[in-house]
C-alpha cells in the first residue's frame, strides 16, 4: 500500500478502510514510513476527522502493534485490573494521589504512564523529579511489583502500544495533538493493550485541556467508552475542571510536593475533590466497593490512617526513587529563583487562562519544544488565588519558581495577562462537570 495515497485520501476528505489504517500504522512502527509522511498524515486527520468506524480501526491497529498484556496472574484471583487515564490538563497530578489510595484499599493499580504533551505536564516526568525513581522496569519487574506491593507506575514500555509511542511523540511537536480520533485513539490504545478490564477516564474539560468545551469533551468520551466496550471493557468517563489549573502547583517537583500533602488530607480543596472522585469511581470498578458512600468511605480512611502515603513510599523505594521525600518533601529538587505575581487591582479573580499557565511552565524549562528534550524538574507556578477568589491590590496571585531571573521576568509578565480580575464576585468553578457511562446518553 502506498502511504502517499492514503495520506492524500485523507487530505481530500476520504474515509481510510481497517485495512489502509493498519497499514500505515504498522508501516510507521515498523520505521517504513518516515515522520514527515505520518507527520502530514496526521495533519490531514487532524483537519478531516475521522469516522468511529476508522477511530475503532486506529486504536485496534495503534493497540495490536506490540504487546498485549494480561496482569491476572499478578494479583489475586478474581481481582479485575482497573486503569484509569487523563486526557492531560495542566497541574494534573491526580495519579500521583489516587494510585496510592486505590493501592492502599486493597485494589491492586498497575499503571503505564506518559511523558509531557505539549502545554500538559505526565505523570512519569513528575515521578522523575524524585531522585533515583525509574519509570523504566522489564516486564517481569513490572508483574512482580505488582504482585508484591500492589502499586506500579512505569514508563510506557517500549513494545506496548509502540505505534502510539512514536505518534505521540511526533504529534506534540507537529501541532496535532488536539485532534479528537488521535486522542482518542492514543488513550484507548494503551489502555486496552495494558490489560485493564475496566478503565476511568478523566476527560478534561476548559482552556487548559485539548477538549475546550463540555460539547468536545462529551464527543471524546462517548468515543473512547464505546471502543472500549466495543472492545469488552468497562469504562466510566468523568468530565473534569480545565478552565484553570488543578489544585495549586503547575511543574514537576511542586506538584509532587503537592499530591503528597494531599496524602496527607491537606491538599487543596479541588485537587482533593477530583482525588476523592477518581479514586472512589475505580473502586466501584474494580468491585472493592459496591456504591459510592462505601468507596469515598474507604478512601478517605486510606488518607486519615496514612496508608496511602505508606504505599506511595513503598512504590518510591520499590522504583529506586528515594522514599524519604515522602516524608521530607524539601528534599525535592527546588529552583534558586522564586518571584511573586501580584493582583495590580482590587476585586475578584474572574478568569485563569490555564493553557497560559502550562505554556509558562513549558517556557521556565519545564516542558518539551521538540522531540527529546531535557527537562527541568524544579521550575513552576504556584497558583495562590483561583477563580472566584477575592483579591486586595498586591495580593499574591501565583509564586513562580524560575532558573534564573530572566526567565522569572518573562514568566511574571505572561501569568499577569493571563489572570483576569473584575469588580462583580464570581463563582468559584465545580470540579466534576459530567459523568459518561456506556448506555447513557
Ligand atoms: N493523552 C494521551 O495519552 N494521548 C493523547 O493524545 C492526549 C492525551
């Protein structure tokens, strides 16, 4: 099959057969389609769309090209494996909060992660900021650990879903990430090669995700719960906050920082919401729980007694990290620059251009330009005033954690634009919008 035909007939508006999609997908695993022709083929697809029927094709094909996992013989008979997956936002750590408690209620959660996409932090470049943690475990290491303490979080393996891999990393720095049949498919691809047999979506919803409006983020979990049940998985999709960044810290090391203190029942009151919700769903999925009461009961216990945070350090050390930044979180790495933005009028906070946020962080060094680059885990954004806040002239809006002073200038003066204050008192922004399941509408 020549990939120039299929990347023209997409161009021009055509619907690609399973056939011409598999093709292509195993054409550029296989290295016999180069980056720049999947690179204008995603393009096309980010302009034409794509059908369900092709969206389906994508993610069999992108979730056929390497391994397929099952990790039943690595729990306890009888335990359903249960994943959960975010479609990326900005400060999104949830993760690093809710892995741990499911883990500590008994529900074995183990998790490939990714990196960074565009103006989104991943879980697994946070997870680096810890010193000596390693995302990368053979297979065996992976079972094992799951076995043992019930919680893993690695790096997306080389051979799980190789084709997302590589077009994930290609459509970040090809202006295509926010495409509604390539997230779609890059999400579903990896949880479905990853084995779950039930999956929580947490579908992002505002100006920091890739699905700006309610109608968008609808469209995309409807998508991804039907693949999912197409594909005999259970998967419940939450419609979650995106309009400013979740919980406070917006970079590597402060949201670390910030999901332990959340272990610790003093989180921010969003972040601990979202936390509380997620956590509580995948109980439900995974049968440790019959109804909601009983599970946010089971979680809420897993923080007031510390087990959470126990297992959060024993999935640290287990990965080579050192878990006493559990304890002493001041040991994460920090940044020599700290500079505060300050409300220049009186009145309410209105507005918080999230993406602004996660772009700024990507400018202090804390996100990726092209393919590869090195990251800096100390830099970011503490966001001290949301929406719906009240502010005096001077009062700190966020804390920024800068390299140097030059990029902390830059940084004062973008946030500054991106907050917007006015006189009327606005309402503070709920964190769960809606809730999508197979069957309802
Ligand atoms: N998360 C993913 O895994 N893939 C995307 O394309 C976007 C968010």
């Amino acid at each position: 099959m020549n990939p120039v035909e299929i990347i023209v007939k997409k161009r021009d508006g055509g619907e690609l057969t399973a056939q011409e999609i598999a093709a292509f997908i195993n054409g550029y695993t296989q290295g016999s389609i180069p980056d720049y022709q999947a690179a204008a083929w995603a393009m096309a697809v980010y302009f034409q769309g794509m059908s369900d029927a092709e969206t389906t094709a994508l993610t069999l094909a992108m979730a056929a090209s390497g391994d397929q996992l099952d990790l039943h013989d690595a729990v306890a008979p009888g335990t359903r494996i249960v994943d959960k997956h975010s479609s990326g936002g900005v400060g999104d750590k949830t993760t690093l909060a809710v892995a741990p408690i499911v883990a500590a209620c008994g529900l074995p959660v183990g998790k490939m992660s990714g990196r960074g996409l565009s103006f989104t932090g991943g879980t697994i470049d946070k997870l680096e900021s810890i010193p000596g943690w390693n995302p990368d475990l053979s297979e065996e290491q992976f079972r094992r650990q799951l076995h043992d303490i019930g919680l893993v979080v690695a790096g997306q393996t080389s051979n799980l879903a190789p084709a997302d891999k590589a077009l994930y990393a290609l459509r970040d720095v090809t202006g295509t990430v926010p495409s509604l049949p390539l997230i779609a498919g890059s999400i579903m691809s990896k949880k479905l090669a990853a084995g779950a047999d039930a999956i929580v979506l947490d579908v992002k919803c505002g100006r920091g995700a890739f699905m700006e409006t309610l109608e968008q983020a609808r469209a995309l979990s409807r998508l991804m719960v039907a693949i999912g049940s197409r594909a005999g998985r259970n998967v419940t999709a939450l419609i979650t906050q995106m309009e400013q960044p979740l919980g406070r810290a917006v970079g590597h090391a402060l949201e670390v920082q910030e999901a332990i203190a959340t272990l610790q029942g003093h989180g921010p009151a969003d972040f601990q919401e979202l936390v509380e919700t997620v956590a509580s769903e995948m109980l439900i999925l995974g049968q440790a729980a019959a109804e909601l009461e009983e599970a946010q009961a089971l979680v809420r216990k897993a923080i007031a007694e510390n087990t959470a945070l126990v297992k959060l350090q024993a999935f640290v050390v287990a990965q080579g990290g050192d878990g006493s930044v559990v304890e002493h979180p001041e040991k994460l790495p920090s940044a020599p620059v700290i500079k505060q933005v300050v409300a220049p009028k009186a009145g309410y906070v209105q507005r918080i251009l999230a993406r602004e946020i996660g772009l700024t962080c990507v400018d202090l060094g804390g996100g990726r330009r092209k393919k590869g680059d090195p990251i800096d885990h100390r830099v970011g954004i503490l966001v001290e005033a949301k929406v719906g806040a009240r502010v005096g002239v001077g009062d700190v809006l966020c804390v920024v954690h800068a390299r140097d002073e030059v990029d902390a200038e830059r940084a004062l003066a973008r946030i500054g634009g991106a907050y917007q204050i006015g006189d009327k008192p606005a309402t503070p922004l709920p964190v769960i919008l809606d809730r999508v399941q197979f069957g309802g509408d």
